[in-house]
C-alpha cells in the first residue's frame, strides 16, 4: 500500500501524519519548534526530523519510502525562506512528489474542501495567506510584530502589559488586567515584571504568549480596556484580509476566511473574531467564515493526496479525522511561526 506524508512544523509543535489511500492513519509523530527563524536551522531541522521519524516508525514505512509529502513549515514566508527550508527538509523524505508551504496554508486545506481561500493564522504569531483556484498566493503580513503583525498571542500580551502598565501609573484607563498579570506571574507590583527580562535573573524568564488567555478572560469579564485590546487586532487583522480580497479574490462572488491557531480557537471571549468577521463583513459581501476544527497538519495529507491525484472522499476525511482524535496528544490548535 502506497502512503503520504504530512508534516506541520510550526512555531510551537511539530505533528506528523502518515496515512493511507483508505484515509486511515498510520502514524503520528510529535516534537517541538520547527521555525528556522527562532530556533536556528539545526533546531528546526532536528525537530522535523524527530517527529517524522516517530510517524514513519509507527507505520513501518521506511522514511524514503513515501509516495508524496507535504510539510507545512512556519517560517517559509520569503523565497529565500523557502530556499533554506527546502535544503533541510527535502532530504528527510526523499519520494517522488515533494511539496513545501507555508504552515497557514496547510491550514487554509484542512478548512476547506480545495485550499481556496483566506486562512488567518493567530498563535504564537500571526499570520494571513490566501490561495486563489489557480494556485496563485498572496500573503500578508507573518513575518513577526517588528513588521506590524497583529492578533498573535505575544501581541496580545504584550498590549496587556502595557495597559496595566498605564493603567497603575495613570497614562490609561484602570484594567482588571493588572491584578490578573500580577497574580499569574506572582508578583507583587506590576512593574516588577521587567524583572522577567533581565538577562542574569534568577526567575523565570518571561514567557508573553502564556498572558495571552488573561486578555480573553478579562474580556469576558466585561473589561473595556481588554476588550479594546481584542478590537484593535481584529481591525487590524481584518486590513490584511481586506488586502488579500481585493489583490486575490477581485472578482469572486464567494470567499472562505478560515480562523486557526490557539488565539481564535480557545479565546473566552469572541471580540476578536466577531471584530474580524464585522470588519471584512462591512467590506465584501459573500464572506463565509470557518473555524478549523481539526489539526491544520490534515491540510497537508490533504494535499499530498491532491497531488498524487487520490480523492479525498468524505469517508477518508472522517478516517483523518478520527485517527488525530485517538491520539492522546491531538488537540485543534493551528498554532504558527
């Protein structure tokens, strides 16, 4: 029996599938960080490499035995990305239909029946592709907060620290922000997070994406400030899908918008993806939005079966579908970068 690969390298785990023709999972490997970007080129490699190793093992397949792969990898944003990417990860799985994208595309196929459409990527960071019938892509954004990304969970943080900030010192609005920051970090006063990133600190080192879920909450508490924070990314997440409606998708009728990643999947409060949805809404007409329900590493089998030109029928999908859920590890987060 012939078999596919697909690979999800993203900016927080790695997930590996291998399956059959039939659908039917073989294989799952997992390991961490896989984005060249922040964990350097032998880190990403060796990552990759892991989880491959463990999804090929587990279906006794040899690694140069696949009949196409597919690796969705966080990082491959410019072509120089792609370049350096496909140097590392090519030789993994040697096979005669190979395929590099970027991981939020892989999302974009695991939400929709063809890989046509927008897919809005908010984990670790934040990212926004779109994929037209023809194949032609066109992203926006993705290549971290420096170049005016929004909606990730660091950028979340990070607004939240500085409202409870200027909340505490009188420059903003109080915000039920500041009490929860300094409760979850164990902190006495807001300002002695700083402390979290001096380089000699004997305490733990400040991780912002985990403050992430406080905006949420305290947003679903009726917070304005936290509320105000979520509205501002979804704005300007909601810009770039704009961008890619009118440069990508002038003249269709009827355009997917697929959310993905921990930030849209597991937020306490929908201001984010509410805001998002009204923005692009008040744009064009004919917007149909989707939450990914299941692992965007789908997306990537999916396309490997594509091209090979193998059916992904409804009973194979569910096949996919079940075999991620039974593992004890597979949960739906399309985290990125």
């Amino acid at each position: 029996m012939s078999f596919v690969l697909g690979v999800d390298a993203g900016g927080t785990k790695t997930v590996a599938v291998v399956a059959g023709r039939d659908g039917q999972v073989r294989g799952v490997g997992r390991a961490g960080s896989a984005n060249f970007q922040a964990c350097g080129v032998a880190g990403a490699e060796g990552q990759i490499r892991k989880a491959v190793e463990e999804a090929a093992g587990q279906a006794g397949v040899d690694t140069s035995g696949f009949a196409a792969a597919c690796y969705g990898v966080a990082g491959a944003d410019r072509p120089k990305d792609f370049q350096t990417i496909r140097r590392f990860v090519e030789p993994l799985t040697p096979c005669p239909t190979f395929r590099l994208e970027n991981d939020t595309i892989i999302a974009l196929r695991a939400g929709t029946p063809d890989g046509v459409g927008i897919a809005l990527i908010a984990g670790t960071g934040s990212n926004a592709i779109g994929r037209d019938a023809q194949g032609k892509k066109l992203q926006v954004g993705g290549l971290g907060r420096l170049t005016g990304d929004f909606g990730s969970g660091e950028q979340l943080a990070e607004a939240a620290v500085a409202a409870a900030m200027m909340g505490t010192d009188g420059r903003g609005d109080p915000t039920g922000l500041t009490k929860k920051i300094t409760s979850h970090l164990g902190l006495e006063h807001i300002e002695d997070i700083i402390e979290r990133t001096f380089y000699d600190s004997d305490k733990a080192h400040l991780d912002l994406g985990s403050l992430a879920p406080l905006v949420f909450e305290a947003a679903a508490e009726g917070d304005r400030v936290a509320r105000s924070i979520l509205r501002e990314a979804g704005q300007n997440v909601a810009r770039a899908v704009k961008v890619i409606l009118d440069k990508l998708f002038a003249g269709a009728k009827e355009v997917t918008v697929v959310f993905g990643g921990a930030v849209f999947q597991k937020g306490a409060d929908t201001t984010l993806i509410e805001t998002v949805s009204k923005e692009c809404n008040q744009h064009r007409q004919g917007l149909k939005f989707v939450r990914l329900g299941v692992e965007p590493v789908l997306g990537a089998v999916g396309f490997a079966f594509d091209d090979l030109g193998w059916e992904v029928t409804g009973e194979a999908w569910e096949k996919l579908k079940k075999g991620q859920s039974q593992n004890p590890d597979a949960d739906a987060d399309a985290d990125t970068r």
